[in-house]
C-alpha cells in the first residue's frame, strides 16, 4: 500500500514538472538586444526605425537613460506584463546604479 501511494506522487509530481517545463517552452521568445529598435512585425519602415533609432541614441547620449522599443507579434500565452519584465532582465537596460532604463513594448496583435 504505501508503495502505491509514494509511486503514485511520484506520477503526480512527474505530470507537473512536465506540465511546467512544457508551458516554460512555449513562451515568446526573447530577441537579442541588436539595436534600440527590434520590430518583429516589419510594422516600422526602415527609414521611420532609422529615425527613432537616431532619436533615441541622441536622447541617450544627453541624458544617458536608455530606451528600447520592441514590437512583437504577440506575447501570449504570457501577459504583457510578465513578458516586459522577463525582456528587461534579459536586456538589462539603463545604467545599474540609476535603474532608469526605459521598455517600450508593443504586441500589435494582441487586443483586449
């Protein structure tokens, strides 16, 4: 009897670790930080990624914050939310003592 129930919660600890590992795998994932502008979409022509990218590096050469822009597809299964924070951690933007970089993030086909 109690071989049956610790080989039953090994089934059941087995199902969830699969079942985790399989929702982690599925997840957006996140682009290397090339330039200050990565989109995804082709949303942006090239000479309006040129411009925001001239902006935002003269922005940062006079006050030094960093700002990047992102536009993605989508985010889903993941909120937004969980999604921006998972890129800044990965990004590591702005400088480490200010923590004054800056995410703009734009999932164009997700609606609510």
């Amino acid at each position: 009897m109690a071989f049956n129930l610790k080989a039953g919660l090994l089934a059941v600890c087995a199902m969830l670790l699969f079942a985790s590992l399989q929702a982690q795998a599925e997840l957006v994932a996140i682009p290397a930080l090339k330039t200050r502008v990565t989109d995804l979409t082709q949303t942006l022509s090239l000479d309006q990624k040129s411009q925001l990218e001239a902006k935002l590096m003269a922005f940062e050469q006079e006050k030094g914050s960093q700002i990047a822009v992102l536009i993605v597809p989508s985010t889903q299964p993941e909120d937004i939310a969980q999604y921006s924070i998972r890129v800044v951690d990965v990004w590591k933007l702005g400088r480490a003592r200010q923590d004054d970089g800056v995410l703009i993030l734009l999932a164009k086909n997700d609606h609510k």
